[in-house]
C-alpha cells in the first residue's frame, strides 16, 4: 500500500492526456505528494484541476526530454477499448521511455502478485494472491483481480468489475464497469466485456460481449 | 477522510428516523466518537441499537430546539424512491434547520470534489475527482461516484452501485444497489434505477428503469 | 479491523486445503504476521506461496494433534455450492476442533454484529450494523453484508456480491460473484445464487436461480 514506486526519485514525471483519466491521476499524485513536471495532450486542458498543471505542448514534447530524466504517466482512460491507451504505451515504450507506476494509496496489491511496468490501481481495487499483470495495465476504482488472474498487457478493468479467480485475459482487453467474470474463464486479446455484463464462459478475441449471461454482440474488433 | 463534520462543535446531533439506516449511522457517528442527542420518529426504535438512543417524541419534537443549537441528521433511506428523504429534508431546510454530514471513515472523497449540505457517504464509498453533488445526498456503502459526475439534491446511490465518469443525476433520482450507469449518461429528476439495472442510455425524469440493458418499465412515477 | 483472533495465542493454526482460497487465507495470515503450523489436504500444493508452508499430509493428519493445541481453518472456497465447504467444518466441529477467525485488515466488521466460529472476512469485505452470521460463514474479497441481514452457517458470500437490509439466508447458501439480493429477501437452505444475479424476490431451498431479474433455472440441489 505504498504511494507510486518512484525510482530514481530525481525524474520528472510527464502526464500523458488531459481528459476525465488524467484528472483522476494527477489528483492521487497530489494527495501523495509526488509533483509532475507538466502534461502532454493534443489541446491544453479544459479548466478544471489540471489547468494547475504547465501545459507541456502535444505528444511530441515528451521529446525534447532525456529518456532517463523522465518517466510517464499513461492519462487516456479507455470506455470501449484500449486502442488508444495501447497505442500511446507502445510509441514511447519502443522509444525508450519509462512509465510510471500510479498507485491509490487505498489499494491493495497482494504481496505475492507480479506486475508490469506502468501499472495503474485506483482507489479501493485489489490485487489478489499470486496474479499476474503485464505492461500498461488500469485496473479501475473498485476492480477486483482474484487470485491466480493472468492479465495481458494494456488490459483495463474498468470501476467496481469483478474478475473471479484464475481468469485470463488476452492483450489489450476492456472490462466495461461492474462486469463479473467468473472463475476460471478464458478471454482473448482485444475483447471487449460490456459493462455489466457477466461472463460466464471463454470469450474470442476481438469479439464483444454484453447481457447477463454475456452474448457476443460484433465480431472481428479491429 | 475525516470523520462527520462538527462545526460548531457545541451543537446537538438529532437523528430523524428510527429503523435500517438509522442504525448504521448512529454506528458510524458511535466509531468515530460523535455523541447525538437522540432521535425523533413516529414511533420509539425497535430494540437494537437504537434504544441505546434518547426517544425525543416525533418530528415535531425537533422544533422544541433552537435552530442555532442543533443539526439534523436524515435517518431515512429509500429502497425504491427518495420521496421521503427528500420531504423530511426539505421541510426542515427551510425552517432554518441545518444537517450535519456523516462521512465513515473509510469513505474516500477526493479533495476537489465540490458536496452540498447534509452528505451521508457510508463504509467502503468513492467519490472521484470534481465530481459535484447537491444537498441530502446519500451515497451508500462500497458506491462508486466517478470523475466529473454531477449528482442532484436528494438523490441516493444504493450499496455496491457504480455511476462512471461525467454522469449526470437530475434530482430525487434512487440508484438501485449494484446498478451500473454507464460513462456520460443524464437521469432525469425522480428516476428510479433498479438493483442491478445497468443503464447505457438516457432516462427521462420519473421514469423506472430495470434490466441489462436498462429498459422502462414504468413512467410517470410521482 | 483487527487481525485473526488468536486465542490462546499458543494454538497452532493448520489450514485445511491447498487451492486458491487456501493461498489467499495464507497471504493475509502473512501479512499479519500469523504463523502456520502447515496444511493438510489430499496432495501436496502446487508451486507457489502454499509450497512454503510445511505439508502435514492428507486431512486425517488433523487428528495427530490434540483438540485443545490447534485451531483449524477452512481453506475451502466455493463457486457454485458450499457442500465441501460445509463437510468439512461439521467433520472436524463434531469432533471438538475450534476454528480459527480470518480477518483480512481491510475489512470492515460494525461492533453490532454477531459472529460465529470460524469467520472469513476477505479484503475490502464489509458487514454493517446489526447482522448476524452463522459458523463457517466466507464473505469474500469486496462483498456487501448490509445492516440486519441474517447469514445461516456454511454461507459463502463471493467477491463483490451485495445483500441489502434485513436479508436472510438459510444455511448453505452460495451467493455468487457481483450478485445483488435486494432489500428483505429470504433465501432458503442450500440455494444458490448465479455470478450477476439480481435476486428481487424469496428463493425456494435447494434451488439455482441466475439472470436479472434472477428466475429459478434448477431445483432439487443435493
């Protein structure tokens, strides 16, 4: 229940968006106490608390900075799909560039657990025993991961979803808000789960499910 | 996190309500050491932890204080429509009276968030980042208020239930426990949200909605 | 929210079990510092966090220690009814063994309520004023037991299920993950409720209900 790893504690951290996912972070940053050098976003935020924030330029000012005087902060949420959340990882990842860990200091994360770099827990969510999560993970206010999950990289589980023990989820998986997966169950890379759907048996990839028990409802998700 | 606000402090705590959600506040003000009065209803509690409390007549009772020398509390929760939390507050607002707010301690409520009067958030509820709430709200144990909701006088957002960023709660609207309102979407003034409804467009005002999706099952509630 | 109750504190603990569940209890007796004094379950644990607990054997190892030397804890979890759960505990009960309370330190337990033996309390888990809770009673990692509520032995209450006020539960019954039982339902002995279900009316005994609103899909449950 430590606030965000910070190592070396003499980088600057750079949020990457300026929407509903970044005000959330920037605000856990600021009751942690941890400060951010500025944020990067196609326009200069809305106003609101991060127009406290130095306004940075576009993506293409994370640049003008050292890759190891920095390090970043993944601001895109993600409502239907992680594409974008994904994309933006993987350009500056590929570059070089280091993310940042953002954890709520009302989370838990089972000891025993094994995480990937720039994991993102929010307020209330819990890791349990012996998970495994890769690079670029949200796991939303209120998420639960059960024990022994397995979660690709850049998956989002989004608020108060229930991932039950000994799921796996492909790559780049969206768990729309309050969804339930039950033990056990199989879901491919790219598959989006509604929100509040209850998944009850393997899921496709890049297929989309919804309803209680969880129907596909499109196939071939680009 | 700070326990119910007492400002100033020499004032009387009166309960209004003698049953469910009477209870679990007069528990939560007994945690954090926060004496009351004792309580006002039609009729004196059953026997529980109630009768630990002063039995100060009906409503009418309260008018026996000096505004300036007590504040309220709501002991009323709704389990279907928030007509008389709502009514038994108002009645008293604009006699002057004011009410207390009752915050567990395990409630977390981000700073920039913006409350009205009288706020009841129970064990284990969120309110995320600049979300805005109206007086005599209720947000009930382990709810999820997210980012950017604005949320109206009188409504109650029932155990377990989620309401995703930027939502929008006209007044008097009853989220239903475990229901699950989707990113961006408006319910409209006196709107009922079934337990467990998950609603992914909008509700007109004094409409009843239920199911996954959520659909209308009754209009025109009072 | 203090830790396992532990007395005499010269008992030895020995977990019944070696799954996920078992890995999670251990994890949090770890984390407040209680020590195991082994397992016992009919193989030897997979890899993992159990390996490092000493192997007593099959669960006839139980009875190589004296009635009034060690406690027992029930490392069975459940997902779809609670017959093994339950077996196991009444086996070991009628021959005098105590078992031992789990509380993870991040649940939440109102004064008022009354416990019997052998509880767990997972992570994030809440039980609000006023309920009772039988023997060998699993409310799992972020479940809702809301005020008044009356759980018979043997129940399992999964990860992030809510039961409103003034619910009932005969002995047995598994409510599932993310399910909601609204307000003053009774659900008979040995029912158990589908992941997602939304329970809106009394549940005969021995029976599976599933779906929102939740309908009855099979009776006659052994």
């Amino acid at each position: 229940m430590a606030g965000p790893t910070t190592s070396p504690p003499s980088t600057n951290l750079i949020l990457l968006g300026a929407g509903g996912h970044a005000t959330v972070l920037t605000e856990i940053l600021q009751t942690v106490g941890t400060p951010l050098l500025g944020l990067c976003a196609p326009h200069p935020p809305a106003p609101g608390l991060l127009t406290a924030l130095p306004y940075l330029g576009d993506d293409e000012a994370v640049e003008q900075h050292a890759l190891d005087r920095v390090r970043l902060i993944n601001g895109l949420g993600s409502s239907a799909g992680t594409t974008a959340r994904a994309e933006i990882f993987r350009r500056f990842h590929e570059a070089g560039y280091p993310f940042a860990e953002i954890r709520h200091p009302s989370a838990i994360i089972s000891p025993s657990v094994r995480i990937g770099e720039g994991l993102q827990t929010l307020a209330g969510s819990l890791i349990n025993s012996e998970a495994r999560l890769g690079d670029n993970v949200l796991i939303n206010s209120h998420a639960v991961v059960e024990h022994h999950c397995d979660i690709g990289n850049h998956c989002h589980v989004a608020s108060g979803a229930v991932l039950c023990g000994d799921c796996q989820l492909g790559p780049g998986v969206h768990v729309g808000a309050g969804a339930v997966v039950k033990q056990g169950v199989r879901i491919g890379a790219g598959a989006v789960i509604a929100a509040g759907a209850v998944v009850i048996t393997d899921v496709p990839p890049h297929t989309l499910v919804a309803g209680v028990p969880a129907r596909i409802k499109r196939e071939n998700l680009r």
